[in-house]
C-alpha cells in the first residue's frame, strides 16, 4: 500500500514538473544560456519597436518579453519557441486599442491593452479546454503567407513616418500613403539619415555576420549617436522618460470588454497559429513535438499573466525562435535566460533607452517586417497551383485594404472557401492497368501502353463523398460512363474515406439508372466503414457479395472470367 502511495507521488510530482526539467542534461546549460542571451539580444529590441508599432509606452515591450515568456517556459511543449510579442501581433493589437483607446493616453492604453490581452488569454484557454488545436489548420499556408505580407505592408507603412520625421493623423491606407507623400517636402534629413544608416548596418550584418545581435548593435549605436552628437538638437526625437523598475501591476477595465472580445478571437488565432508553426518548424528529431492543446493553454497562460503586468498580445514569434535554435538552444531554459536579460534591462538601463531614436526602432520594425513578406513562397504557391496564389493574393490585399481585423476574417473565409471548394469538386479518374502488373493507375499520355479492357470502365473518386459533392462527381462520371459504352463499371473506392447518405442514395439511383439499361455496377476496394455503410443500405442488399470485391485485379479478374465461353477451360 504504501509503495503504491509513493509511486502515485511520483507520478503526479512528474506531471507538475515540465518535461524539459525531468530530462534536463548537464551539457545543455552552456548552449541554452548562449542561445537565451543571443535571443535576448534580438527579442528585446524587436519588443520596444512592436510596443510603438502598437502606440503602447515602449516599456511595454520588456514587460511583454519577460512574464509571458516564463510562464510558457513552464508550460509550453516546444522547446525552442521564444515567446514575446511579434509583428503581426503588434499591428493587430494597434487596430484594436485604436478604437477604444483613440487619444492615446497612457493611462487608459495601458488598462485596455492589460483588457486585450487578457482576453487574448482567456479564449486561448478556453479553446485548450474545448480541445479546439485544430482550428489553427483552418487557414492555409498560402493564406498565411498572403496574410503576413499584407501585415508587413501595413506596418512598413506605419513607420515610415517615423524614418522621415513627419507627423500626421492615421487613417487608412491610402490616407496615410498620401499623407506621406504629401509630408515628403516636411522631412527631417538628419532623421532620415538615422533610419538609413540604421537599415543599412542591419542588412549588413545579416550578410556578413547572420550570427551577430544585430538589433541589439544597432540599437546600441543609435543611443550612443544620440549621447555623443546631440541628435535632438537637428530634430531626431527620441523615446523619452522610460520608467525603470519592476512594473507596476494594471487592472483590466472590464466596460471594454463588448468592444475588445472580437478583435481578441482575431489576435488568439494569430498568436496560436504563429505560435504553433514556429514550434513545429524548429522542432529537432528525437524531442518532444509541439502538442497543439496545450500551446493552447501556455500561451493563453502566458498572456493572462503578462496583462496584469499590462503587457500586449504574446505568441510565439518564428524570427526570434529560429534565432533562439540557431544559437543552440536544446530547452526552455534558454527561453528563462531571455527572460532574466529582459529583467535586468527593466532595472538598469532604462535612462540609456530612453536616448533611443524613434528612427531607429522604425528601422528596426522595418527590417524584420519585410521578411513577412517572401516573395519565393508566392512563387512556389504559383508553380504548384495557380487558383492558391490567388487566394494568398487576396488574403494580402485584404489585410491591406481593409484593414488588419478585417483581414483576418478574410483570411479565414478565403481559407474556408478553398477548403470548401477541394472537397467539392474531387477528381474521378479513369484507370488503366500497367501491363504485366496488378498496378492501376490514371489515364495518361505518359502511359499509352497501359491496359484496358472492352465492356468494363474502372473509375476512381477520390476523397469523402458527401451531400457537397455527390451531384459533382455525378456529373463528372456520366460523360465517361457514356463514352465507354461498358457493360460493367467497377468503381474503386479505395481512395474514399468515408460515404454520406446524400451521396450512398446518388450510387444506388446510378446503379438502378445502369442496371435498367443492361450494365452492371460494381463497387471495389471499400474500406471497413464504408462497407458496412453500403451493406446496411438497399444498395448492398441489390448488389449483394458478388458486386462488392475486395481489389481491382480480381474485379478484373472476374469480369475477364465471365467474358470467357462455357467449357472455354
């Protein structure tokens, strides 16, 4: 009894300890403190920049790198993701806090971004909790890529103002295009000056030196430019006052909640599918893959607690991960060494950022944005289908156009109408034998040798058959039906998962229609669901066992057979 007891403690010691610390290897301390430290040095840049890309105070930015980034340490099932906040986030979370925080009063920012980000939270653990993870495959890769250039676009857009020294009221797009046009002749050259040297020092170093910091380096040399040349005094603008110290706990203003939750449904999704495809993308063999309910749950632990810190949407950002893995992280701990680089930056050296320019954060957001948009990935979805470029294309222009909100409903709906349109229009092939094999296989001009056979037609559909689609491949087999003039039609479906009533009533109105005009139908190769499906059916009882067989070579072989004259053995 109570060596029972014991191994129960055990057991449930080992649940509430993560993975990562039950299997942890002393020769992972040295890489994972490397690579924590080097994604600090990138992460905590990128987060003052997103914290102004959402018109949040830029300390904003350490907190959001610093609570959500340990509670999913603890939590989380990827190893390598680093969670803050990205761009994606950022410039979702600046639409949202745009509408019920329009004066830009920090006070009042911070309440609503602390609401925003709770709500981020609460749906996200609400979806772990109702095991919706699947929800993220909903939208498709080439309506990701679409989306997240669209994103980049946007955010380009919103910083250039900041390169050039110019201010005006944002609108929509082609409101703040022309706006910026217009302040061309307004433009702060030693500003601009900034933000060039600062674009170019980037791009340098990711050619020269893809390893070095160099966020960190150009964000250190924009302060020192401020401090050593008085930058202020030719009209750079700077950060200004940064609070140094822990941060201050905010409450959320719950009369916000009506006008935040839907754009919050809208950030969790991002956050979660952002956060789930860095973690599978960077995953080694042989560790732990991504679990995709409980990213649910880390990440929507992660931004309850990052908003009573007032911190801004946190997911998984996939440039700061590959970062993290590439400087050799093995487990979360590198992810807690960021965090403690985070904490000590809060502490120490907010006099030193509050000397960095605006321009140089812009650089910084502009930069790594355009990476958002990747042009090799748009024509790789152009060379394998041409109806999927339009749909990232149109998920771009949404986001663009209509803005960021709005563009995610579109990239969901365009997602949702592609799914909807492949599983209502599936192939029907006609099939042919490889010669001198049991090998069936389309109809092709690569294979004209491949065999048929006079009075029988093999016909393949492909996918679930269902009330969607059921009147389709109908269509689709009438035309092949009536062309091969064949007494039998062996349709195999070995390819169809799964039979709707909708489309089990269609095959026994065809095989009645067929069998009144002298063929025959035969159904071949079902698997065990949809054989059980057809023998309970009327058409299973016409069709009975000799019009039900197990593969094509012995539907072949029995059709073969009976063409054969009596007494022709």
């Amino acid at each position: 009894m109570d060596r029972k007891s014991s191994a129960s403690s055990r057991g449930g010691v080992s649940l509430l300890v993560p993975e990562w610390i039950r299997t942890y290897q002393k020769d992972w301390v040295a890489p994972d403190v490397v690579a924590g430290l080097t994604a600090g040095a990138v992460v905590i840049p990128k987060a003052l920049a997103y914290a102004t890309v959402a018109g949040l105070p830029i300390q904003v930015g350490l907190y959001t790198a610093f609570l959500p980034m340990v509670i999913y340490a603890f939590l989380g099932t990827s190893r390598p993701l680093s969670v803050s906040t990205t761009a994606t986030l950022a410039i979702l979370g600046a639409a949202a806090l745009g509408r019920v925080a329009p004066g830009g009063d920090p006070a009042s920012l911070l309440a609503a971004s602390a609401t925003l980000t709770l709500l981020v939270g609460a749906i996200l653990v609400l979806a772990s909790l109702l095991r919706l993870g699947f929800v993220a495959n909903f939208i498709s890769d080439p309506v990701l890529t679409g989306f997240k250039a669209g994103i980049a676009v946007v955010i380009v857009l919103d910083q250039v103002p900041k390169l050039l020294g110019i201010h005006f009221a944002k609108g929509s797009f082609f409101h703040n295009l022309l706006a910026i046009v217009t302040g061309l002749p307004h433009t702060s050259l030693t500003t601009l000056a900034v933000g060039v040297i600062t674009i170019g020092m980037l791009l340098a170093m990711e050619h020269v030196s893809p390893k070095a910091p160099a966020p960190l380096i150009a964000v250190a040399v924009g302060i020192a430019a401020v401090s050593l040349l008085g930058l202020q005094a030719h009209g750079v603008e700077t950060v200004g006052h940064v609070p140094t110290g822990l941060p201050t706990p905010v409450l959320p203003d719950l009369s916000l909640i009506a006008e935040l939750w839907p754009p919050a449904v809208g950030i969790a999704l991002m956050s979660f599918t952002e956060s789930i495809a860095a973690g599978r993308a960077f995953a080694r063999r042989g560790e732990p893959a991504p679990v995709a309910n409980r990213e649910l749950l880390a990440t929507g632990a992660a931004n309850i607690g990052g908003a009573l810190l007032g911190a801004m949407p946190a997911g998984g950002g996939t440039s700061q991960t590959a970062v993290n893995r590439l400087a050799g992280a093995c487990t979360q701990l590198a992810a807690l060494v960021t965090a403690a680089l985070a904490l000590g930056t809060m502490l120490l050296l907010g006099p030193f950022i509050a000397k960095m320019p605006h321009a140089t954060l812009a650089a910084v957001v502009i930069v790594y944005s355009v990476g958002l948009i990747d042009p090799v990935e748009f024509r790789a979805i152009l060379q394998v289908r041409r109806t999927e470029f339009i749909w990232a294309v149109t998920a771009m222009v949404g986001v663009v156009f209509l803005g960021t909100l709005q563009g995610i409903v579109v990239a969901i709906v365009v997602s949702l109408l592609a799914l909807a349109h492949q599983v209502s229009d599936p192939p029907v092939y006609v099939l042919r034998r490889k010669p001198g094999t049991h090998l069936f296989r389309p109809v092709g001009p690569e294979h004209p040798e491949d065999e048929s056979f006079p009075g029988l037609l093999l016909l393949r559909p492909e996918g679930r058959i269902f009330f969607a689609n059921a009147g389709r491949i109908a269509q689709k087999m009438r035309p092949l039906m009536a062309d091969a003039n064949a007494r039998v039609i062996a349709l195999d479906l070995g390819a169809v998962f799964d039979l709707e009533y909708t489309a089990l009533k269609m095959l026994t109105e065809a095989e009645k229609t067929y069998r009144e005009g002298g063929g025959m139908l035969w159904l071949v190769g079902m698997n065990p669901g949809v054989l059980e499906l057809v023998q309970r059916s009327p058409l299973g009882q016409e069709l009975g066992r000799e019009r039900m067989l197990p593969d094509l070579a012995q539907a072949v072989a029995r059709y073969q057979a009976s063409r054969e004259p009596a007494g022709g053995r």
